[in-house]
C-alpha cells in the first residue's frame, strides 16, 4: 500500500498546474486535494474561502498570496481563478460536478 501511495505523490507532482496572478507563479495540485472538502459549507456562501485556497496552495505559497496585499474584489478573483482550474467556479462544490 505504502508503495502506491508514494507513486501517487510522484504522479500528482508531475502533473502540477502553474496560474500566474498578479505577478506571482501559483503551483497547483494535478487534482483538487480531498481535505478542500473540510473547507465547503453546506449554505449558500458557507464556503471558507481561505481554508479552501490555503488547502490547494499550502501555507508557504499562502503567505506569497497575502503577501500581495490584494483587495477583496482582487482576491475573490484569485480563488475563481484557481477554482476554474478545476472546472469549478465559485460557490460551487466539487460535488456538483457528478450531476
């Protein structure tokens, strides 16, 4: 088990996504990371939209992001941005996308 999950790792590293926003290079995840799911409310704009941006970007990258000092206009821009990535747009869960 241990084995399928390191080459899962390698894979996921392989297939990273760059979106350039505002002068800083974002590397993404291949696909959208489980613990996003911690992040998604139930109700309509119950999102945690900075769990769910620090759950695809990490920490480290997260700070790059705050460090832009963006405004809240700019930086719903960012998560719409990042979520299309996925197919997803804002206000939309991964979920949605089976129906």
């Amino acid at each position: 088990m241990a084995e399928s999950a390191n080459g899962g790792a390698a894979a996921r590293s392989k297939g990273r996504k760059t979106l350039k926003f505002e002068g800083l290079a974002l590397k993404l995840p291949a696909k959208l990371p489980f613990k996003v799911l911690r992040h998604l409310g139930s109700g309509a704009g119950a999102e945690d939209v900075v769990g769910v941006l620090t759950a695809i970007v990490g920490d480290e990258q997260m700070d790059k992001v705050w460090d832009l000092d963006l405004d809240l206009d700019r930086g719903q821009d960012l998560v719409g941005a990042v979520l299309e990535q996925y197919g997803l747009t804002t206000g939309e869960s991964p979920a949605s996308q089976k129906s």
